[in-house]
C-alpha cells in the first residue's frame, strides 16, 4: 500500500515538521538518499505506478495527447491473479478524469493507461473516511489489495495544505492500517512518500512492513526502486525502468 504525500524534500520534513511520520520511519524503516525523478507531479506518479516517466509530461489532463501504454502495475497485479485498487480522497467519482475541488486528477496515475481503463473504472475508488467508506471497509475485512494506492486530497497532502495537516491525516489513517487483518496476518506493506522535492531532489521515504525495525537505508535509490518492490510484491516483472533498479525486498530482507 503507497501513500503519496507531495512536493518536499527531506529536510523540510523531517525531523521536525511531520513528527508522526518521523516516529513511524524511526520504528519501522527510512531511505535518508531516496530521489524523485524530476518535476513536476506526473512523471513521478507514472514512475512509481507505470514505471516510466514516458518523456516527462507536464501535468495534463487524460486524454489523446496524455494517455501511455499499459500495463501499469496495477494491471500487473490483476493480470497475476491479485487484485488492485486506488482510494482517492476527495474524487467525485469512480475514475474520475478531471480536476474537482481538492482532487487533482494529476495524483491519480491509473486514469492515464486507457487499455486499462475498464479495470480502473472498477478499482479506481474514492477512499472515503476513517470510520465510513471503501478504504475502512477494506481495511476492517482484511480485504486491501495486492497492490494499492492510498491519494489523499490537495489539502491533507501537503500540496496545498500544511505539513502539520498532512502529518494528522496519516495519523488518522496509518493506525487504523496497522490494526487490521492485514497487518496482523502479516501480508501488508504500507509505504509513504513524496512525489518530488522543493529543495532538492532527496525525499522521505518511510516502509512500514513486517520484520522491519529501525531500518536505515543509506543507498542511493529512487521511484523506480519503489516500482520494482511493487512488481516484487504482485509476482510480476520489473516494469520498464525498474528492471535496472536494485531490490528493496533484498536489502530490507522483507519476505513476499
């Protein structure tokens, strides 16, 4: 499961500006030289979830002139036989192509894969809140996808709102994760991170994933890394760019 927070580097975060975060990467696992692959949102998105910044695109809305080929991981997953699913805070609709309110349709990478458009249509859902709506549902019956995507809104990813706002939306949500049956049967990962840096490239990276305590990872890594950890997870090739990219399920010794 990936969080996406958005548009700062590490030391705008950590460790004072979004505590809750900087306890969980303390407890659990961080990447003090994670890059993101350049600017602005979308081909950071489409690094992580399509393993491609597919000729860095500005942030464009769906359609003829910005739509790439798939498979995304998602379809990835789905095509193994797991299942896939995006919760988007604040999204009218199902899928949604357009910009509306706090939702910026620029944070939801399946929408641009169009040959999986009928998949995104189904698993492309809005999140909902903590205590009602799909996620909470998802999560209460141990029921989280193989690969999943968590978006919160413009306000609650430090986009538009504050890194205190962002900071007190994961902690709504991130303990509510760890105390489902998912995490407690041990087949749930759950990682945070930021799209893009302000400052430098260099962004928080926090996993939180069962075996790993106090890790610290010094190494060099990027978005693609994250990609690959994915496809590790679905049981599915690397996909394009990550293939080249070393593996988080080696270095943090995590069990898939």
């Amino acid at each position: 499961m990936v969080i996406m927070e958005e548009n700062h580097s590490i030391g705008q975060v950590f460790p004072r500006h979004m505590p809750y975060l900087w306890s969980l990467a303390r407890r659990f696992g961080r990447a003090t030289s994670w890059s993101d692959i350049g600017h602005p949102s979308l081909p950071n998105y489409l690094a992580i979830f399509g393993g491609s910044r597919f000729n860095d695109p500005q942030d464009c809305f769906p359609g003829r002139r910005c739509s790439y080929p798939g498979p995304s991981v998602f379809g990835q997953a789905i095509a193994r036989g797991g299942t896939a699913r995006s919760y988007e805070e604040s999204m009218p609709r199902s899928c949604d192509r357009s910009n509306s309110g706090n939702y910026d349709v620029n944070h939801n990478p399946w929408v641009y894969f169009p040959s999986e458009a009928s998949r995104c249509r189904a698993g492309d859902v809005r999140a909902g809140r903590p205590g009602a709506g799909r996620l909470a549902s998802d999560v209460r019956r141990g029921a989280l996808p193989t690969v999943g995507l968590i978006t919160p809104n413009l306000i609650h990813d430090g986009h538009d709102g504050t890194l205190a706002q962002a900071d007190a939306w994961l902690r709504s949500w991130i303990p509510a994760l760890l105390a489902g049956p998912d995490w407690r049967a041990g087949r749930l990962a759950v990682v945070v991170v930021f799209d893009e840096g302000e400052t430098t490239e260099q962004v928080p990276f926090v996993i939180m994933a069962p075996g790993v305590s106090g890790a610290v990872v010094r190494r060099g890594l990027n978005q693609y890394a994250l990609t690959r950890l994915i496809d590790q997870i679905a049981g599915a090739a690397p996909l394009r760019d990550a293939a080249r990219k070393p593996s988080l399920v080696s270095i943090l010794h995590l069990s898939v």
